[in-house]
C-alpha cells in the first residue's frame, strides 16, 4: 500500500531499483583517443560529456590515465592528461568518471606537502580526510561578502605601516627575478605562526624548483609555522595540467578553513608562471593565440581564482581567505599582459625594485609605485597612528633624495628631510625571517619620526632601533603587550607615545657620535 | 565552403543507409576529393552511432573462444531492449587475451564483462 510506505522503505526502493538498472544497463558510454601528445589526448565519442569532467583513459598496461575535458567539439573533446601522457596510446579506452575535479580538504592536510590532487608528496601517509573540495568552484556572492576589516599582519614594517592588508584582501606582490618576493610571503607566513594569529598558510609553488620548495619546507619546520601550513607543490617536470591545477587547487583546500569560520592566507607562486602554463595548454588544445601569444581568457583564468578570495558576513561564519599572489616581471615592466591583468584584479601591489634591492635597501618595496586599495580600514589604530605620513615622508624623500644629487646647496628643510628619509629607510630595512610584532613596528617608526634618533648618525639607526626594542621589553613587558594588542592610538599625550619617547631618547645618547 | 563535420557526413550516410540507398561511393568521392581519408575509421564509427540512433545497431563481440547459440540470442534480446533497436548486426571477433567472458561494443557504448577487465579493475583497486 502506498499510504503505508515510510521514506526509509522509499529509500530502499529507490536503492534497488538504481542497482536493478545498473546491473541490467551496464552498456557504458565510451569513446576512443584518436590522437596523444604534449600531455593532451583527442577523443572520440563521448557526447554527454560536460566541460571540465574528468575522463577516464585505458592505459596500455591496464591501468587508468585521468584526464579532463577543456575543449568539446562537434567531432572531438579535447583533454589534458593529469598523468604521464606515455601510457596513453592511440585507440585507447575512454569512458567518463562522472564528476569534476575534486581534491580532498580539511584540517589533515595541515603541515603536509602534496600535489595539485591531493597526494601526499612529503613521504608521509596517504592523505585521508572526510570532505572533498571542487577544485573549480564560484566566488561567494556579493551578499555573502563583508569589508574588509581585520588585519593580516605581514610582520615587515614598510608593509604593515605604510600598504596595510586586511583578511580576505588580494594584495599582488611584483618585482623582477631575485628582488625577495617570495621572502615577503614566507615572512607573512612565519609572521602568523610568531604573534598566533591562528591564520592557516596555503603555499602554492607553480612550477618551483623542488629545491627551493624543499628549503621552505625545512625553515617552516624550523619556525614552527609547519603545523598551520599546507603546501601545494608542483616542479618544472611535472605536465602543465598540473601547475594549471595547482592553485585552483590549493585555493579549494583554502576554501574548506574560509567556510568553516577560520581564517587562511593563500600564496599563489607565482601566477606568471601559471599563466605560462595555461597558455601551452592552450596552445596544444589549438585554441587561438593572441597577445603575447596567451589565450584570450587569460584574464578569466586569474580573475576566477582571486575572486574566491573573500571576507564572508557573520552569518557564514566571519571566516576569509586573503590572497597574496606573486608576479615576476621582465626588467621591472609593469605593463606587458599578464603583470597588468593582475594588478586590476588585485586590491593593491607590493612593487620590488631591482635598484632598491641592490642598494641594499630590502625588503626592496618601491613607496611610489605600491599601493593598498583596502587595507586602510585593516589597519590597527596604533600602526596606523604611526604610519600614516610614513609613505608621503618617503616618497618626497626618494625624489628630494634624486634631485639633491645635483647639487649641494640644500635650505635647511630640505635637508632636514632629506635626513629624516635616510633615517626612515634605514629604519625600513628589515632581515628576512625576522617579522616584527605591532609594538616593535609603532616603537620603532613613533621613535624615528618624532626626531628621537635625529642625532644618531645613519649607519647606527638600526643598532640604536634594536637598544630600544631590548629596553623597552625588559623594562616595560607588560605595557607592550599591551601595545602589541594595536587599540591604542599612539600621539603625543598617550601614555605609551610618552614611554617610547623617553625611553628613544635615553637610548639615543649611547649612539650619538 | 567550411568542412563539413563528421557527425553531419554520418548523419547523412546513415539516413541514406536506412533508407536503402547505397552512397558509400559518394562518400569516398567525397573524403578523396576533401584530402580527408585518414578520418575514415572515425567516420565509419560516427555512423554506427547514427545508425543506433535510428534504430540499427551493428554490435562487436568480442569472446576468448566463440559465441554459443544461447547466448548470441541473449545478447540480441539484450540490445533489442536496452538500445531500442529494431535491427541488430554482429561482428564476431575471437580474442584469447580477454580469458574469459564477452565484450560488446555498440555505438560509442561498451559492455566490458570478460575476465581480463574484472582483472585491471581488481589490479587498480587494489592500488
């Protein structure tokens, strides 16, 4: 009697009745590979196919290629080959896995190495967790977004003083090869696990030598930053499928601590790699070429993955994922495609400069042509007390500092100012590995632009910086971390503008000449 | 004039086919005269789709040593029902490599139940 069936009878008829079909229907759809080569397979056949879905192809030893589908013609699917394309051969097998492309997410793939889907990589057990994340998957809504509030603190001061970056903002770091971008990224990672922010790392290494990416490992073991990381790694041998996957990828793995009401910091490296990638996957699925030889959803291809970045409303949990992607240029070019397509993607860059680096000045961040679109409102109210005329003081500085070479003859002003730049990037270098915590940054920056270290001479600015910092902690520990906690602003008559003050200039006398 | 897809050839070929006329004359003219002979093999297996399709399916068995009686009418009923088909054609192919059990391959659609397939799918489930 139909009245008398309960939903677990219907279930169980349901169950049966899908198995009587599967059993009775078990034609499958296949289609054949009618060409391999460059780690991308033509099939035939296969018409219900659906873009991006992984196809299944018999390997010459039995065994099962995976591949998805990027190009569905009228006679042929084009699909990139996530494996070695030499066990696929012409006339080969092909029947369709049913899904997308999914890797596994959750909190057991925290402190592990593995690749774009999923598999361990650092000789570690298999990688088991309970859920699975759609590597391909929609940005959240604008409904579901929240402005960016909360700080992201990168622990370098010309950063976090000067270009703020706030949870769930995309700040893009550029620069030419060996100008220590990477190093601002393993900084703002070592940063998180230092002051306890809780923030979860996602690293993604596009196509980096394994060499490097072995030596990152080994220092965030060293910091003990590990256990609140993943990495994501792909090699320059590895097929072009999976650097195209990777960040796609890592950002699903992201995703899962977004949802979940946490908070993670993504760090694509670097996407002119990916971009590189994605265009010989093109190239080779015959898509048309156009600038610079990219295809023409090269734009789509980064947009899509930075969208995803996002600070989520209360009701979904508050959670946000920030994005710091990294682009390397072609002697300091800022405008060849892919550099370009990026920045009007992110909310602000990051600019490195050759010149700078080599003079010594690292991290090499240019103040002129760096900005923070949202990051303002991140900020913490003491940094930002400090820091809020750091960046105009600095570039007036760079462009006195280049018209003064001309000649010596300077009013007193000008050379004041021109001092008080030297001072300030002075201040502003920073060794790799060594984040600074909110009270050394305000400490630091409050002493040096409130004229404390004027009569310190240059070259001893960063000794005299250190003094301060040691005395301020052994002396007055309870009061910084205080300070540390950033609500305080800190001006003229605040009690710990009043204590860095007395405490700069005591400590300057031992440093002036 | 643009090239012509192969499921726009094989649609034709089969209607015509079903029809009863006999143009596979035409169709070498054509793939001569368009430089398009290698697709050929491609083509042939577009049409058996197209001929499934419209109700004749012309199915590849394959078997370690033959086919009995019994079960070729099995096999005939079998895709009668589950193609919707008003035709049905064999090709026979003798195979030892598959041990055991029987193959069918019908338009773009496999029924892989010999010995040597339940083995590779034992081989990579085990790993």
């Amino acid at each position: 009697m139909a009245t008398d069936l309960s939903i677990t009878e219907l279930s169980g008829e349901l169950r049966d009745a899908i198995n009587k079909l599967e059993v009775s229907g078990d034609l499958e759809t296949v289609g054949i590979v009618t060409r391999v080569g460059d780690g991308v397979a033509w099939v035939h056949g296969l018409r219900s196919a659906g873009y991006s879905e992984v196809l299944l192809i018999e390997g010459t030893q039995g065994e099962q290629v995976e591949a998805f589908a990027l190009n569905l013609n009228e006679d042929e699917i084009g699909a990139v080959l996530l494996g070695s394309d030499e066990a696929v051969a012409a006339g080969a097998k092909v029947t369709l896995k049913g899904t997308v492309l999914d890797v596994p997410v959750g909190p057991e793939l925290l402190g592990r190495v593995v690749d774009p889907l999923g598999n361990a990589l650092d000789g570690g057990p298999a990688i088991k967790t309970k859920q699975r994340g759609l590597v391909e998957r929609e940005a959240i809504g604008v409904i579901g977004r929240k402005h960016v509030h909360e700080p992201m603190m990168t622990g370098i001061m010309s950063i976090d003083a000067m270009f703020p970056i706030g949870r769930g903002q995309r700040e893009l770091i550029i620069g030419d090869r060996q100008t220590g971008k990477t190093a601002i990224a393993i900084d703002t990672m070592i940063n998180q696990g230092r002051q306890k922010t809780g923030v979860i790392n996602v690293y993604v290494a596009i196509g980096q030598k394994l060499s490097k990416i072995a030596r990152l490992v080994e220092r965030l073991k060293e910091e003990g930053v590990m256990e609140q990381t993943i990495i994501v790694a792909t090699g320059p041998a590895d097929p072009a499928s999976l650097l195209y996957l990777a960040p796609y990828a890592a950002t699903a793995m992201g995703e899962y601590f977004r949802d979940n009401g946490q908070h993670a910091l993504m760090i694509y490296d670097d996407l002119t790699k990916h971009a590189v990638a994605y265009r010989q996957m093109s190239l080779l699925l015959r898509r048309p070429p156009g600038r610079e030889a990219f295809p023409g959803d090269v734009f789509y291809l980064h947009s899509r993955l930075l969208e995803r970045s996002a600070k989520l409303t209360d009701e979904l949990g508050a959670g946000s994922l920030t994005a710091l992607p990294i682009i390397e240029t072609q002697a300091g070019d800022i405008s060849a495609y892919v550099p370009t397509n990026v920045i009007s993607i992110t909310d602000g860059q990051i600019f490195l400069e050759t010149d700078l680096f080599n003079q010594g000045i690292r991290p090499a961040i240019s103040a002129g042509l760096s900005v923070s679109r949202v990051g303002g409102d991140a900020q913490t109210k003491s940094v930002k007390s400090v820091g809020s005329h750091l960046k105009l003081g600095l570039s007036q500085y760079r462009e006195l500092a280049s018209f003064a070479q001309f000649g010596s003859d300077l009013d007193e002003a000008t050379k004041n100012q021109i001092e008080k730049g030297q001072r300030l990037t002075e201040l502003l270098k920073q060794h790799q590995y060594q984040p600074a915590s909110v009270w050394e940054q305000v400490a630091s920056i409050y002493a040096v632009s409130e004229g404390a270290f004027d009569k310190v001479s240059v070259a001893k600015i960063k000794e005299a910086q250190t003094a301060l910092l040691t005395r301020l902690w052994t002396d007055h520990k309870k009061d910084m971390q205080e300070l540390t906690k950033g609500d305080e602003k800190i001006s003229g008559e605040s009690k710990y503008a009043k204590l860095i003050l007395k405490t700069a200039q005591s400590v300057a006398k031992g440093f002036e000449d | 004039m643009a090239k012509l897809s192969r499921r726009k050839i094989a649609a034709l070929w089969a209607d015509e086919l079903v029809a009863g006329h006999d143009i596979i004359a035409k169709i070498a003219a054509y793939l001569i005269e368009e430089r398009r002979t290698d697709e050929m093999s491609l083509i042939v297996r577009e049409t058996e789709i197209a001929l499934a399709e419209r109700g004749v399916v012309v199915a590849d068995i394959t078997t370690a040593n033959g086919l009995s009686d019994e079960s070729r009418t099995a096999i005939e009923k079998f895709l009668t029902v589950s193609m919707n088909a008003r035709r049905v054609a064999f090709r026979e192919a003798h195979d030892p490599s598959v041990i055991g059990g029987v193959k069918i391959d019908v338009a773009g659609q496999q029924l892989d139940a010999t010995l040597k397939a339940r083995l590779n799918q034992l081989k990579s489930s085990k790993i």
